[in-house]
C-alpha cells in the first residue's frame, strides 16, 4: 500500500468514528482527497487501492492530469475547490463533477451557461466568505442570502450547499456554526467544511464534505492560491 493511500485509510476511518461521535448517520460525510499539486504518479496508488473522490483547486492543473486518470479508473468524482475564473468555466464544466466554489454572478452565469451547452448539471456550492477577508473568495455573509436565491431562481444552477474556509488565525468551529446555521436558513442540506487541520471538528458542525489534503498526501512543495 503506498503511503498516501494508507494515510487516506486513516482519515476515512477518523471520518468514520467522528461521524459517529457527533451521532450522525455512518456515510453522512463524504472525504475529498485534496490532490492538488500532486501528479499523476502519486495520485494513482490511491485510485488503484478504491478511491474515487477528489479535489483540486485549479482548472488548468486538473486537465492536465484527471482526463487520463478517467480513461484508466472509472467512476471518479472531481471536484473544483478552488477559485474560478469566468473564461475557464468551460473547461471547469467537461473538468469536474461538483462546484464548490460560486461566489459571483458573473461566474454562476457563466458556469449555467456551459452546463446547458455541454447538456451537464453539475451540483454547485455557494462559497462564503465567513471571516469576511478581504484577500479570500467568497460572498460576505449578510450578501449570501440575496445571492443563493438568484443563482437559483434566476440562473437556475443547482445549489446543493454552502462552503467555507475559515481565517487561518481563528479557531473554525464559529466559521462552521455560522455556515451550518446559513444553509439551514436557505434550506441547504450539504457543507463543505474542514482541511486536515480542522475536519474533525467540521463534523461537529455537520460538514457533509471535507476537503483533506495534506493529511493523506503529505505537505506540499509549494503553496496555490
Ligand atoms: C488545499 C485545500 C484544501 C486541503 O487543505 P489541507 O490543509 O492540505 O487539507 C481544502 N480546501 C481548499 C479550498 C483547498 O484549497
């Protein structure tokens, strides 16, 4: 087994007991393996052991390496964490599966857009910018509201959650009580919460996706974003 897949065992098994912990339903919670800066080499021990779903955060990064893994492991799931840009959104849409990162109309349009042309529904997240910093993606939290219900009535996207990333100085569980409390105001069923430092206390607050990276694949040579 290689490394990054024995560390995947781990965290899916933490997954597991958090669930239950936190009296959730057992598969409630389902673990992205975050591969962004990792190649193709490391990636496929992984999908070879019986995973199938992952996160990237960056469109180009993930076409030069996901259509060939898909041609040899069926079934994957991929998904866009990270920031986009409105003149990728094509290539994010024939790209991933999932969408968790909406934070403007310009982009909400533009991905519903694809989605039609490409006959393709890919269920979407609305991003929230709980920390409300200035340098992070995200809609501000008193904006959220306003812009779900235009991504749904107006553009027709399917909104399936919220999802955050909290400010890196401050403890996460206020960031995830304000975005589980904003998407059971919205009628939102899914959060997309907590990266390896935090996704076990995520689950507390009923995160239904976390994003795991450097816990399953080891620290990475280089910062994105
Ligand atoms: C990189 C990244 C993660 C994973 O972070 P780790 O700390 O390595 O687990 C999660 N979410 C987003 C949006 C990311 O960009």
């Amino acid at each position: 087994m290689s490394s990054s897949s024995h560390a995947l065992h781990e965290v899916a098994a933490h997954v597991k007991k958090m669930e239950a912990d936190a009296n959730r339903h057992a598969g409630d919670v389902t673990l992205i393996a975050v591969s962004k800066t990792f190649d193709a080499e490391t990636i496929r021990p992984v999908l070879s052991a019986g995973y199938r779903v992952f996160g990237e955060n960056r469109v180009q990064e993930a076409m030069g390496k996901w259509p060939d893994l898909r041609k040899e492991f069926d079934g994957i799931e991929l998904h866009l964490i990270g920031p986009l840009q409105s003149n990728k959104a094509k290539e994010a849409v024939a790209t991933f599966d999932v969408i968790h990162t909406v934070d403007r109309m310009k982009i909400a349009k533009a991905l519903k857009s694809e989605m039609d042309k490409q006959s393709r529904d890919l269920p979407c997240f609305v991003q929230v910018n709980t920390g409300e910093e200035p340098q992070k993606a995200g809609v501000p939290p008193l904006e959220a509201d306003a812009f779900i219900r235009q991504c749904q009535d107006e553009i027709g996207l399917n909104i399936i959650g919220l999802m955050c990333i909290p400010p890196v100085d401050e403890a996460p569980g206020e960031h995830f009580a304000l975005l589980q409390k904003m998407a059971g105001a919205n009628g939102l069923t899914k959060l997309s919460m907590g990266m390896s430092s935090d996704y076990p206390i995520a689950i507390g607050f009923g995160a239904t996706h976390v994003r795991v990276g450097s816990a399953i694949f080891g620290a990475r040579d280089y910062v994105t974003d």
